[in-house]
C-alpha cells in the first residue's frame, strides 16, 4: 500500500506543480533590474521631466506677458514724455521772445544814457529829477503791487525811459526787494546802478554794478556792468581802477559793443583819438 500511495503522491505534484504561475521576471539573474523595470523607470523620468518643461514654459509665459505689460507701460510714459518737452519747448520760445525784445528795448536806452548824462551835466533836464518823496513812495507802492515781476518792472523801467531817474531808482530797489529771485533781477539790479551813475551817486552805482557781477556773472548785463565800473572809477577820477576795470572789459568780452566803447574811453584816457 505504501508504494502506491507514494506513485500517487508524486503524480499529484507534478500535476500542481505544471499550474502554478511562473516567479517574478522583474529581476534578472544577478538581481539586475529586468526590461521591463528599466521601461517603468524611463517613463516615470520622461513624465517628470514633461511636468518640469511645463512648468518652466508657464513661467516662461507668465514673465513674458510682465514684460510685455512694462514695455506698454513706457510706451506711453515715453508719449507722455514728448508731450511734456513739446509744451515746455513753446513755452522756452515765448519766453526767449520776450526776453530778445527787452533786450533791444534796453539796447536802445544803454545807448542813449551816456547822451542824457552829458545833457544833465550841462544842466538840461534837471527839473525831472526832482520827484517829490510823496511821489516816489507812491511808486514804490505800485511796484510793490504791481501783481507780477514783469508789471513790476515795466513800471520801474518806465522811469528810466522818462529820465526820471531818482524814481527809477526807488522803484528797481523796491523791485528787487520784492522779487529777489525772478529771472529779471539781473537787469533790474544793473538799471538801479545805472540810475545811481546818472544821477552822479558814483559810489553807490559802484556797489550795485559789482553786486551783478558778483550775483549774476553769466548774466548778459555782466559787460555792461564792467564797463560801468571803469566808468564810475573814472568819474571818481581813480584812473588806475577805472583803466584796470576798462581793460577787464575788453580781455572778457573782445567781440561786444561795450569792448569798443572802454577801448574808446581807455584812448581818451590817454589823450589818444
């Protein structure tokens, strides 16, 4: 009995054994990794790798459409921009206008007040330097409010063009008192010296022309206010100042009308033509 139980017991074996699935083919003899797991492995890292570029390429947009949104953003900056300089480039043409015009106005008097000087040394034209002191603190309160630094310095310049003189002189201090930094002060400053020059208060016209040098040394009264120093120096009769001052003139300024004129008074001043 025993045989026969064996045979029959080893026969069923073979029998379970044929049904049972193969082992596990993910690894290889040796434990190395087989195909299949290297397959797995590969799209695992091609799927990350997918994510990674995705990523990369949304922030890639995200910045680009930043970028984008700062260039529009100086674009109309920049329009804004031009706009401005456009309007501030007409109102520097209204502005240069203006001011060539009073200068050609002011040409024509600088001109013309060594004339008037000589007329009020002969004793001409005395009677409109006499303002009353009523009158000119009348002026001065004009000037004072007149509302404007241009208004305010037509009126005093008005007095300077009517050869009232001592007016004029408190009305350009007044001026210059109320409106100490308008772009005027370089010229009402020198018209005071001149006011002070003509009335023959040489030492007082000293003190306001050499303060536009001082205050306003690019100042297109600069040359004017050189050659009235030399001037009052040579009224003053201190000839080695005036010839100093008179010869700074025409080192500094070569090409302008007032060279010509310290040269002529530089020759006269030597007894030359």
């Amino acid at each position: 009995m025993k045989p026969v139980r064996l045979a029959a017991t080893a026969s069923l074996a073979v029998v379970v054994g044929g049904c049972l699935p193969p082992p596990p083919a993910d690894k290889a003899a040796g434990g190395e990794p087989s195909p299949q797991e290297v397959l797995r492995e590969r799209v695992a890292a091609l799927e990350e790798e997918v994510a990674r570029l995705k990523e990369a390429h949304a922030q890639e947009k995200s910045a680009s459409s930043g970028v984008q949104q700062g260039l529009e953003g100086l674009a109309v900056e920049t329009d804004e921009l031009r706009q401005q300089l456009r309007k501030q480039q007409g109102t520097l043409e209204v502005v240069q206008h203006k001011l060539e015009r009073l200068s050609e106005r002011e040409r024509r008097i600088y001109e013309d007040v060594d004339a008037r000087l000589r007329k009020l040394e002969s004793g001409e034209g005395g009677d409109k330097q006499a303002a009353s002191e009523d009158g000119a603190e009348s002026l001065a309160a004009k000037v004072a409010n007149a509302g404007s630094a241009q208004k305010a310095y037509d009126l005093a310049f008005a007095r300077i063009e009517g050869n009232e003189y001592q007016q004029a002189a408190t009305a350009f201090k007044t001026f210059l008192e109320t409106y100490p930094d308008s772009e005027l002060a370089p010229n009402a400053r020198y018209w005071l010296g001149e006011a002070h020059y003509v009335l023959r208060e040489f030492e007082q016209a000293l003190v306001e022309f050499n303060r536009v040098l001082k205050d306003y040394p690019d100042s297109q009264k600069a040359p004017a206010a050189l050659l009235k120093i030399g001037y009052s120096f040579f009224e003053l009769e201190e000839m080695d100042n005036a010839r100093q001052a008179l010869t700074r003139v025409r080192e500094r300024f070569p090409d302008s009308s007032e060279a010509r004129l310290a040269r002529q008074r530089l020759n006269r001043m030597e007894g030359g033509d």
